[in-house]
C-alpha cells in the first residue's frame, strides 16, 4: 500500500508577514520558512499507520519553490520513505484551482491508495485543495477527521462536532484532510536525519505533469494589482481616572463620533 502526504513549506506564523508591492504576493524571504504544522501531523498519521503495516510505503509530496526540498527532507527525516517535489517558476501565485490541478496531475501519475493532508494551510488558509482533489481524481473524501485507521480495504475516521462524533468511511483508494486533533507529530531521531540523506527525491517541473498549468496566467480566481503596508498604530491620548474616566471616555467617544450623545 502506498500513502501520500501532502505537506508544505508556509512562513513562521509567529514572525511578520510581508506582502512584495511590486508582485502583490507574500514575500516569503521576509520570514523563517517551517513546514506546517498541520501536514505534519498529516505525515503523523501515516507514519502511526506504517508502524502498524510496516508493507505500507509513505511518500511526501510538496509544490514550491526549489527552498521547499527543507520540507522534503523533514519529512524523510521523520520517517517518509520518499519524496516528491512540484517545483517550477510557473507555479508562483498559484491560486488554489492551479494548485489543485497541478497536485493532482503529480498523484495520478504517482498513483497512491490513500492520500493524507491537512484540513487547510496556515498561510493561505483556504481548507479546499482536499475536496478539489477529490473531484479532479474521482474520488471519495473523508474530511476533517480526527482519528484515522485501515481495515479491510477500507479507511475509517472520525469526524468529531459540537455535538457529537461521527464515524465515516470509504472504500480505497481515497483522500483524507485531517485536523489539529490528530496526535502531534513526532521528532526526527539522529538516526532518522542521517538516513534521510539516502533517501530518494525526484523533481518535477510543469513539463512532466498534464495537464501543464502556469501560475496565476491560469488562475480562475482574482489576481492582487497593487498593495501597500498596513499603517502603524499613532500614539493614543490616556485617560487618567480622577473621578470623571467615564465622562471623559464618552466624550473622547462623541468627539470622534463614534458614539451619540443623548441628553437626559
């Protein structure tokens, strides 16, 4: 059985974000690049799975620039057995319609009987490449799932909500996004870093795939034109309490209208 995780290279959340004024996109050299957290623990429960079924094959599968090869070599250092890495000029500012495209012309052409991912990325937040998969390969999704097992020929989950849990499945091959409820993804051991080194990585531009998209040239959504920094906060007046902070607070309030002032 092979399984392929979907994983990414997205900015440190915990750094600033940056937008490039001259393309409009995220300046992603503005920021540490980290995989995301949540297709890490997408690779997590495939890995939980090779370590009951050690016949299972894991392969890590990203799309970005050449940079992105650190989120391969995460993965194979955790225990992927492979990698495949999408990566072509053309791909820069791919909307997600491009990238569900590009995404699943690499696994058709890889061929998998269960790929994993992440609900939706932290850094475009869009949560809808695992169903558009699913549409472009044909087949069934298990979406937002929390727990995740193999029996029979088929993949089982949990989809837990507000007010009760719900146990879904589907018969293989299919897709599954995964949440933050997954169990956290485990450290990459000395001996696991050293053998991902011996690994192996194959790379692929546009011209392998079909059908051969191009970046935002191809993108149905909306392209950014023109964009400016966010203006920094200006210094506020304090309101020192002696007594009078409440009318003191309505009138700053009145003052700039955002309030109206009622006689009683």
């Amino acid at each position: 059985m092979r399984i392929i995780v979907l994983i990414k290279h997205v900015p440190d959340t915990w750094e600033e974000r940056v937008l490039d004024p001259v393309t409009g996109r995220l300046d992603r050299s503005a920021s540490e690049r980290v995989v995301d957290e949540i297709t890490e623990r997408a690779l997590e429960a495939a890995l939980a799975l090779k370590d009951r079924d050690k016949s299972i094959e894991v392969v890590a599968l990203t799309m970005g620039p050449s940079e992105s090869t650190g989120a391969i070599k995460k993965a194979l250092s955790m225990g992927a057995d492979s990698g495949i890495h999408l990566v072509d000029d053309a791909l820069a500012g791919a909307d997600a319609m491009t990238t569900a495209a590009t995404l699943a012309a690499a696994l058709r052409d890889a061929g998998a009987d269960l790929i994993i991912a992440g609900n939706e990325s932290t850094d475009g937040r869009g949560g809808v490449i695992p169903a558009m998969l699913a549409e472009h390969l044909g087949l069934p999704a298990l979406t937002f799932v929390s727990e995740l097992s193999i029996d029979g020929g088929r993949v089982r989950g949990e989809r837990a909500t507000e007010t009760a849990t719900s146990v879904v499945s589907a018969p293989l091959p299919a897709i599954v996004s995964i949440t933050e409820g997954m169990p956290e993804p485990r450290f990459p051991s000395f001996k696991g870093i050293m053998g991902a080194k011996k690994k192996p990585v194959a790379s692929h531009p546009l011209a392998d795939l079909e059908p051969a998209l191009a970046g935002s040239r191809s993108s149905a959504s909306s392209v950014v034109l023109t964009c400016e920094q966010r203006p920094g906060r200006t210094g506020a007046d304090p309101i020192v309490d002696e007594g009078d902070a409440g009318t003191k607070l309505a009138g700053w309030l009145i003052e700039r209208r955002l309030a109206e002032q009622r006689l009683v």
